[in-house]
C-alpha cells in the first residue's frame, strides 16, 4: 500500500499556494454561492407563479350568515322609561 502522506503533504502545498493567490482583502461567494442563489431564486419564482395561479381560482362570494343577521336585529321589548322621556321631548330640564 503507497504512503498516504506524501500525496497529503503535496496536495496541502498546492492548496496553500492557491491560498496565498487569492487576495485575503476580497471574499467572493465562488459558483458555488451563485448557483445556490439562482436555483433559490428560481424556486421562490414558481412558488409565487404556483400561488398566484391558486389565488386566481379562488371563489370569494360570500354567503350571509342567517344566524348573525338575526343577532344584529334588537329583540322587540319594553323601552327604559328614561329613553321614552327623552325621546318625547321630556327630559330633564336645564336649571340654570
């Protein structure tokens, strides 16, 4: 079996001068960032594709509820007496 370590200490020296080639001042994302980025940006394309063609086949009429209509009516009852004064002019008068 060869010695692994001669091609391990070789391939660390020509990392390391690929290393020292790169400027240490510029950080770049490579192709690797990119094509992440654009299969990303190509997903976030056909979900809002997906739901904008879901969105359009949605029904939005909508049925009264018979049940909250009743709930808006007042029971017919008797009024406070207080209400009926005030509503025939007969309230308190101004003292002054």
């Amino acid at each position: 079996m060869p010695d692994m370590s001669a091609s391990a200490s070789l391939a660390m020296t020509h990392l390391v001068t690929f290393a020292k080639e790169v400027d240490e001042d510029k950080v770049t994302p490579g192709v690797l960032g990119f094509i992440v980025f654009a299969a990303m940006a190509l997903a976030v394309w056909a979900l809002m594709k997906s739901m904008s063609r879901h969105m359009n086949r949605v029904d939005f009429t909508q049925v009264p509820d018979p049940k909250a209509e009743q709930a808006e009516q007042p029971e017919p009852g008797p009024e406070p007496a207080d209400a009926e004064a005030e509503a025939s002019g007969q309230g308190k008068q101004k003292q002054g």
